[in-house]
C-alpha cells in the first residue's frame, strides 16, 4: 500500500503540473468599455454563431485577443465572447470622455435642441476624431460652446443638409446628453434606438455636427428667427410678465448669417418681448454687426431686471452687458468702460406671433 502510495503521489503531482502548463491561457491586452447602447456578446466570430449576452454601454471588459474587426474580451462577470470592436472605447479614451463630461458639467446652457438623425457624438470637434457613441434620432441634448472644423465626409456619418461636398468648415455644438442603457429584461440582441420606460441613462458629453442638433426654439421667436434668415446659436428666456391668458416669456435669441465655419459664434442678438395690448410678441431689440463668442451669461439688474452679458472678438474684445427694462433693451456701461458713451436705443420690429 505504502509502495502504490509512493508511486501516486509524485504521479498526481506531474499531472497536476502538466494541466497547469498546458491550461488554456487567456491573454490580457488591457481594458476597454462599451460605446454603444448595447451589444451582443457572441459565443464565436463564425458566420453562424450564438449570441451569449448583452452588454450596455460604460460596461467595462478586459480585452483579451484581437481578430479582424472582432475582439474577444471577458466581462466583470467572467463571460468570455467576442464583441464587434466598434462598439468599444480604448481606457485612454474613456478617461477623456470622462475629463470631457467633468468640464462641461459647470459650463452654462446656451440652448436645447434634439438630434435630427442618428449622430456620433466625438471627442474633439471632427468627423475624423475618435467616436464616444451614437445618438439616436430625436434625443434632447443641452448645447455649452461651439467650434469650427474641416469638412469631411466618413462613411459612419450621414448628413442631413442638402449643402454641396464643396463646404469647406463646418459648425460643432460641444453638448452634454444622455447615453441609454437598456432595460435588463430587454430581448437579447434586438436593435432598438429609442428610449424605453424603464431605460437607465448616464451623462455624457462631446462634440457633434451642428446642423445634426434642431434647437428647441419656442414657437414665438422660430417664426422671426427664419423670417431674418439666422441661423440659432443660442436662445435664453429673460423673464416672465403677466398677461390675461397667464404668464408669457420674453426670449434672447443669438445667432449668424452666411455660410458655416465662421471664426464668430453669433453676429446678431435679437429680444422677443411681449405686447399684451397687441396679445402678440414683437421684436423689441435687435444687434448687428457682431462678432462675438458664447458663453452668453444670465445675470439680474439692480432692480431684478434680466441682463446678458458676453465678449466679443473684435476690436477691443471687451465684456459687453445688456439690460431689458419693461420691454426696453439698454447696452449698460459700467465702470471698467474706458470710454463711456450714451445708451442707444434701438428700433422695434413687429413679428406677429
């Protein structure tokens, strides 16, 4: 008995080192997160194969092998399948779409608008720049800022304008929105691309294109807006007065003329003011002939009176501030003003409501 002892013991500890050495190993190239809404995790990369689970997006995987545009990765709860490598994010850039979403979230709303198409959200102004996710058509996001880039066309991209290939520039909105995580009880694998009740969201921001985002202009001032041929920027309600019918907003809208890509955000301001006499809004205020820069900053007047406040990027770049008194707009100059002059006013436009 001692004699087969001695035997099986050495031999169940050959065995034991050759299963350990010869074990499947899974090799560990780094970590990487889900850019989508969801994907399907696949048991192989064969044409006909089995879907194994659903993952959602900010869900973190170790990437394990690469093949093709396929990439095989274990998830947090020890799934090994295989994933479409578009719909992942490298760590590096995951950690900067996090340091993005830091920033913006102190930076003031300028405007609200939905997505007119699906549109890829970026991490720097730039169809050519790294993608964060995809928005659905029709999802609300909030506009902080805006920039300028070269115009160039990607196969994931689909436009919307009906502008020539010829454009040079183009407008980019720096947005923060919502990036939806299915239902878990979701059917596996199917392809949805709006929000459902009971769908989980999670803040994010970047940069689309400009003409992607409709602005969600109050239907007082759209009319005006399109009359003038500008093209919306920025848009802000100042306040509220009484009326017979209830409470009606009063509006500053800011916006441009002309070709896209220009190095100004806004080139005019317009007020929309109330005439409760008239039960109609009329253009109360209007500035041409600007060349300046949001953010546009909201303030109150001595009085409670609303004022906006900006910089321009012409001539003196100085800190411009205006302040609507009743239904009247003054620019106001204040004591850091090296030459102080006059208010003027200015003239007042009817736009029927």
């Amino acid at each position: 008995m001692k004699r087969k002892l001695l035997v099986a013991v050495p031999l169940l500890c050959v065995v034991g080192v050759l299963a350990w050495f010869f074990r499947p190993k899974h090799e560990y190239l780094g970590d990487a997160y889900v850019s989508e809404r969801s994907v399907t995790l696949w048991r192989s990369v064969a044409q006909v194969r089995d879907p194994m689970d659903t993952l959602h997006y900010g869900d973190r995987v170790d990437v394990m092998a690469r093949h093709n545009d396929n990439i095989k990765v274990r998830t947090v709860a020890g799934e090994i399948g295989w994933v479409d490598s578009r719909s992942l994010l490298e760590a590096a850039l995951w950690e900067r779409s996090v340091k993005l979403l830091e920033t913006v979230r102190g930076m003031p709303v300028q405007a609200r608008g939905r997505t007119k198409v699906q549109t890829n959200l970026r991490v720097e102004p730039g169809r050519r720049e790294p993608r964060l996710y995809q928005f659905a058509r029709g999802v609300p996001v909030e506009i902080v800022s805006r920039d300028v880039a070269d115009w160039v066309q990607v196969s994931d991209e689909r436009d919307a304008s009906s502008e020539p290939q010829e454009t040079k520039k183009e407008d980019w909105f720096l947005i923060r929105g919502l990036a939806t995580r299915p239902r878990e009880e979701s059917v596996r694998g199917a392809e949805t691309t709006t929000t459902q009740p009971g769908d989980q969201t999670t803040p994010i921001a970047g940069w689309v294109v400009a003409r992607f985002v409709e602005l969600d202009l109050p239907e007082a001032v759209r009319e005006g807006v399109n009359s003038a041929n500008v093209r919306p920027v920025a848009w802000f309600e100042l306040n509220r007065v009484a009326d017979s019918s209830g409470e009606k907003s009063q509006y500053l809208v800011a916006g441009a003329r002309g070709a896209e890509g220009q190095p100004c955000d806004f080139t005019t301001l317009r007020v929309y003011t109330w005439n409760a006499r008239r039960t109609r809004y009329e253009t109360a205020f209007i500035e041409n002939n600007l060349c300046a820069q949001i953010p546009i900053r909201l303030a109150k007047g001595p009085k409670g009176e609303p004022e906006f406040r900006f910089r321009t990027l012409s001539g003196m770049k100085e800190e411009r501030v205006y302040r609507l008194t009743q239904t009247v707009v003054r620019r106001v100059r204040e004591a850091s003003d090296s030459a102080p002059r006059p208010a003027r006013a200015t003239a007042t436009k009817a736009a029927k409501n």
